[in-house]
C-alpha cells in the first residue's frame, strides 16, 4: 500500500471513530400512540354472525384475535356459527413495533349451522338433536406416544391400544357413563359418569372443537375418565385421536409418574 492511501485510510477511521452513537444511528419511528389506531368490526345486517372486520391504521400490519382464529389481513370476514358473545381483538405491527389495541364485543343472536361444512361436526353431535357416546368395552382405553398424529416413524411414533378380552386389567368391565355434544344454540357438553355403585354424577359444560389441529376443550367438567381419573392432571384439553360417525378416541396426556412416562391415554367411545 502506498503513501497516500495509508493516509486515507488512517483518516476515515479517526473520522469513525470521532462520531458519536447517536451521529451513527439510523432514526427509528417511536411507536403509534394507542389512540391513534384505527379500525372497524361491523355485523351484517340481517345476518349478524357475518363480521367483517376493516384495519385503517397507515403503515402497520393488522393482528386480530378472536375465539378460534386470528388474522392479519386489512379487510377480512369472519363467520361465527354459534350464538353468543365474541370478542375480536386489535392490535398493531408497526415499523415502531407493536401495539397493542382495543377489544370490541359483538353478540351473536342466532346458532347458523349451515357454515359448518366439515363433517366431523355431524359425527360428533348430530347437529342441535346431540349424540351420546359411551366407552366402547372392547377395547375401552390405549395409550399412544406424541408423534402417533404425525406417522413419522419416530421413537415417538407409537400405539398400544389392546382388545378388552385378555387385557381386562386395563380397567373393571362395567358401565361408566355417557358423554353428549350437540350444538342446540351453542357447543353443549354433558357428562353422566357412573360409580361402581351407580351412582351418577351429572355435569354439563361447553366445548370448543379443533378438526384441523385434532383438539378438543372442554369448559365446565372433563372426559369420562374409565377409572383412570389418577393418571392425568387434566381431563380438559383432548386430543382427538379418531372421529367417525361410529367411532370416537379422545385422548389426555397421562403425566402421573406412578402410572409411566408421559404419553397420550386415549379412550374409545362408540355411540349408544
């Protein structure tokens, strides 16, 4: 390197190294204020289970939450099929970040079911009539690994769901109960759950139903347990391991050291 350019060079780091942070920064937009925001969420007329939903902010990409999904699009329409209240949520992405924004509540009066298009709806309710399901004693409880959904081939990837005859000690042969989902005005859940005197208990709750994730949640009380009450913490969340319109496996995560390691527990039901 010559003469000249050592110079150069020399001088453009001093330079460098004379400005300060704030000189070398690019300026940052701060973040929108709150009020600023801008939207709509509006019913249609006639048809109030028909929303749509128009984000007007300038420069910000929209993040709306509601019961079963969220969105980022500007203009968007949402079908709610059942009636009741819903509360759609708006915030922001913004070059500043994000802000978080309003929530508007909208009721819906009546229960629409001629949205619901995926029949696994039908097969587990038989629309607003409701369909009662009870274990099915054949082969009434399994247990599979997390990765069974998937069929990956992974060390995960598993099942053991035995027939009763030969395997009785899975649980006592004897009638547990029922369990009913209909959407009569909303998504019902009722359980009768039997002693082994019994004796029954009755419960009735709501459900909310995920096809295409294969979830279930129930709201109020849980899943018909086959006396296997001790070996999960949560009888709510489920996992929906086989739906037809004969066949139902709903499945908890077993996570009781004492009864093996973590798995989904999963329980057959057959209609009654």
């Amino acid at each position: 390197m010559n003469t000249c350019k050592i110079i150069y060079a020399a001088a453009a780091l001093l330079m460098m190294a004379a400005c300060t942070p704030t000189e070398m920064r690019l300026d940052q937009p701060g973040l929108p204020d709150k009020s600023k925001l801008k939207y709509s969420v509006t019913q249609q007329q006639g048809h109030d289970n028909i929303v749509y939903l128009n984000s007007q902010t300038a420069g910000a990409i929209p993040y709306w939450s509601y019961d079963g999904g969220s969105s980022t699009l500007a203009l968007d329409t949402l079908v709610f099929p059942f009636s009741g209240k819903y509360v759609i949520k708006y915030s922001v992405n913004s070059a500043g970040g994000y802000v978080d924004g309003d929530s508007t509540t909208i009721t819906v009066t009546n229960t629409d079911l001629a949205t619901i298009t995926d029949p696994g709806w039908s097969f587990l309710t038989n629309g607003q009539t409701g369909k009662t399901w009870v274990l099915d004693m054949t082969k009434p409880i399994g247990w599979y690994g997390f990765d069974y959904l998937k069929h990956n081939g992974s060390a995960d990837d598993w099942n053991y769901h035995p027939d009763y005859v030969g395997n009785e000690w899975v649980m006592p042969n004897r009638d547990y109960g029922s369990i009913t989902f209909d959407l009569n005005n909303a998504k019902n859940y009722k359980k009768v759950a039997l002693d082994a005197g019994g004796n029954a208990s009755t419960c009735t709750a709501k459900f909310n139903l995920d096809l295409v994730n294969k979830k279930m949640n129930l709201t109020g009380c849980g899943l018909l347990d086959g006396s296997h009450l001790a070996d999960a913490s949560n009888w709510n969340a489920l996992t929906i391991l086989d739906l037809t319109d004969s066949t139902l496996t709903l499945a908890v995560v077993r996570d009781n050291p004492a009864a093996g390691g973590p798995c989904w527990m999963g329980l057959s039901f057959i209609p009654k």
